[in-house]
C-alpha cells in the first residue's frame, strides 16, 4: 500500500469520508463525505474529536502506541495482536515485519470484518505518489476469506474452537480469543468475522489454551460473570464451552445488525495506558457530555464498585465501551466486559495500582473515596450498592469451587477482596 494510501470509512452502506495517514510526515487525516454531510443524518455518529466539516481535518497529536497516530476512534478498530497465521505468513514471504505493517494496511485487512460497526474499504481516490499498489492487501484478504468461508464445525467445542483459532481473528486483546458464528437452529459454528445475520448467535470466545498452573482464567472469568450478573451488572449472556473456554455474546452485532460501538479511549482520546487520563471521573464526565441517561451513571457505579470490591485491576479505558443507536441517533453506556480476578493470585502484590483511579487514588482506596464519587454524580443509595457487592463474594466463592478452581486459588482471591 502506498505510504499515504487513503480507506473509504463506510457506516450501515454510507461512505462517510476518507480516511489517510501520511508516514513521512506523521499526520492522519480525515474528510468527511460531502454527499453525507448534505443528508443531515447521524449527527452524533463521531461526538468527539472530528468535526462535522467538509475541510479536510488533520491529526499530530496522536502517536503513542495506543493510537498510532490515527484518530482515536479508528484506532479502535484495530486488534491489539493480530495473532493470524496467514497475515504473519504473508509478512514474512514479504519481507514484512509487523513492525513495518501500516496502520491503514491494518485496516484494510479488517476491511468490513472487524469489531463494531465501521468499515473500511480501498479508496478510488489515489495520491499522485501512490507507490505500492493495494493489490497485495487485497490478495491477502482474499486468502483469509477463503479458508474461512470452507472452515464449517458440527459444534462449537475444543477442537473446532482451535481449528478456527488457526485461522485468526480480528478481535484484539493480550489472552487467546476468536469470533465465532453459531448457527440457532443446527449449532454449527463458523468463523465469527464473516456473518451478521439472525440466523446466528454471535460469540467472542476467550480460549483455554493450557497456560496457567493449576487454574482456568477463563473458568475464573464466567464465575466473576455470574457474580455480577447476580447484582444487577449488565452484561451480555455468557457460557463455558468444554468447562474451560468462556464465550459471551456480542453487544455489536444485534438482531441481525452490526453496532457502531466505540471504547472510552476511542471516544475521548484518552489513552489507556497514561495515569493521569485513567480516571473513573472520565467516564461519568463522559456520560454527562453523551446525555447518557442517569440510570447508566448508576449502573457504571455499580459496575466501579464490583471491580473495586472483586480485586480487579485491569478496568481500563478500553475496558469501558459505548454503543451507538443509529434510529435515536444516541450514545448508552454498553454491557460490562472483561470483569475478571486480573493479577495473579499466587504472587504477592503489595498495594498494586489500579488502572482506574477513584477520587483521585489508585492504591489505598476507601469507601469516603468511593462516596465521594456517588455523591458528585448523585448516585443514591449508594451504600446499599457496596453492601449487596460485599454480600455477592461468598456466592462466587461457592460458583468457584463449584466449577474446579482449586481452594487455595480461591482463598488467595478472596483475601484480595474488600469484603
């Protein structure tokens, strides 16, 4: 692809605008579809960051790893790992390190396959110094649908798991994950990046894959889920396959539809990885600029609490997503994910920093730091909230030991937890 090549951003058919990224000078850009701007629709499509203009917008300020310099709502679109066999074998039969991939050749692979709702699609338009052609992309593209497309399982259970497993995925995330397709009326299973339809229950999967000494994460996760479900977290509906690999249902694709669904840090531009835009504060604050109603600022409160009270750290900006309602043309705050014990409970952590701060803290969090959150954004009965959490740990300790997490794994959790 040329260094400075251009993506058509495309949203339920609409071409939106153009999307581009000079290396050489470092800047992306983004203009909007003159022909779009002219219907009037979607005025809350992109609330941040971009402005509704027909001039072409340019982008500096975004290079850290987390971003890449494009706008933060693109960047969302890409997986954190891609983890395919076949996108690493064409970068080494390329000469091509993942290093060297850029990011709108990134996007182009997701094309129309990746997480949420937009698109991206080679653009008619080509600079003048165009010097790679995106033929390359798209032979690329045109394997992976191929294997993908003759990949089709009785079932959804290990073996099948793996066999799309070795085919990639665009989902993105540190553990093992894929997206499948199951079928209602049969239970066959395909890859999960090739349809959207109601004919199929659309899954992300997080893989068992035999890592971790003497406990399942993925077990650990779907008794968090049932804990939290069991005090009112909203949260997609979840299973174990095999008693090991945890698959829950996707908030982006819904009846027979693909959800415009964008991550706090995609949203706002704060980047997940910087303290000091790590707050819980952000995500109320954001709440309020969306005109979120307020029982989302609750059930964001509730969901605050759980992590705090659960022992888990890795409550990220990325870990906090919205979901777009392209009718009402509004934003709500989206399904709970990834809640989870996220350390290691065999070591032994000494006041570790959260990746969420509270009133201010990250380490030595009280209950008054946890009041004075409720009482800013007017949370009422907070303190019945925190007791019904408190009073949820002995039921995950039950689920746990239930499902074949060893006592002492459950114990060393449990020690962790602000009961």
């Amino acid at each position: 692809m040329a260094k400075n090549q251009l993506l058509t951003v495309v949203f339920e058919g609409e071409e939106i605008g153009l999307l581009g990224y000079d290396e050489n000078l470092k800047k992306s850009s983004f203009q909007y579809n003159p022909s779009f701007l002219k219907t009037n629709k979607w005025l809350n499509l992109f609330p941040l960051i971009i402005r509704r203009i027909q001039l072409t917008q340019v982008f500096s300020q975004f290079h850290s790893d987390t971003f890449r310099g494009l706008p933060p709502l693109f960047a969302d679109s890409l997986p954190d790992m891609f983890g395919n066999i076949i996108f690493k074998t064409w970068m080494e039969t390329t000469s091509k390190d993942f290093e060297s991939i850029s990011v709108l050749e990134q996007l182009a692979y997701i094309g129309n396959r990746g997480m949420g709702a937009l698109e991206y699609h080679p653009s008619k338009k080509v600079p003048l110094d165009a010097t790679i052609d995106i033929s390359e992309m798209a032979h690329l593209v045109k394997q992976v649908l191929e294997q993908k497309q003759s990949t089709f399982e009785d079932s959804m259970n290990h073996a099948a798991l793996l066999t799309i497993f070795k085919i990639g995925s665009s989902a993105g995330g540190m553990r093992p994950k894929i997206l499948v397709s199951e079928n209602i009326a049969t239970g066959a299973i395909v890859p999960g990046d090739l349809l959207t339809d109601i004919y199929h229950r659309h899954y992300l999967v997080k893989l068992d894959i035999g890592d971790q000494k003497g406990y399942s994460r993925e077990v650990v996760e779907y008794c968090y889920w049932l804990a939290a479900k069991s005090v009112g977290i909203d949260m997609m509906d979840a299973k174990l396959i095999d008693n090991k690999h945890f698959a829950t249902l996707r908030f982006d694709r819904m009846n027979g539809s693909k959800i415009h669904t964008l991550t706090v840090s995609g949203l706002t531009g704060l980047d997940y990885t910087k303290p000091a835009d790590s707050a819980y504060e952000n995500i109320f604050d954001l709440m309020l600029f969306l005109k979120c109603p307020h029982k989302d600022v609750e059930q964001l409160f509730r969901r605050m609490v759980f992590n705090l009270v659960f022992a888990n750290h890795d409550d990220h900006l990325k870990n906090h997503s919205f979901v777009y309602n392209s009718d009402t043309d509004a934003w709500r705050l989206g399904p709970a994910y990834d809640l989870t014990y996220s350390l290691n409970p065999e070591l032994n952590f000494l006041n570790h920093s959260r990746a969420l701060s509270i009133n201010g803290k990250r380490v030595d969090i009280l209950w008054k730091d946890v009041e004075a959150v409720a009482k800013k954004y007017a949370v009422k009965q907070y303190k019945k909230v925190i007791q019904e959490i408190q009073d949820t740990i002995p039921f995950f300790v039950k689920s746990a030991l239930s499902h074949g997490v060893p006592k002492r794994i459950v114990d060393l959790m449990q020690r962790r937890m602000m009961g």
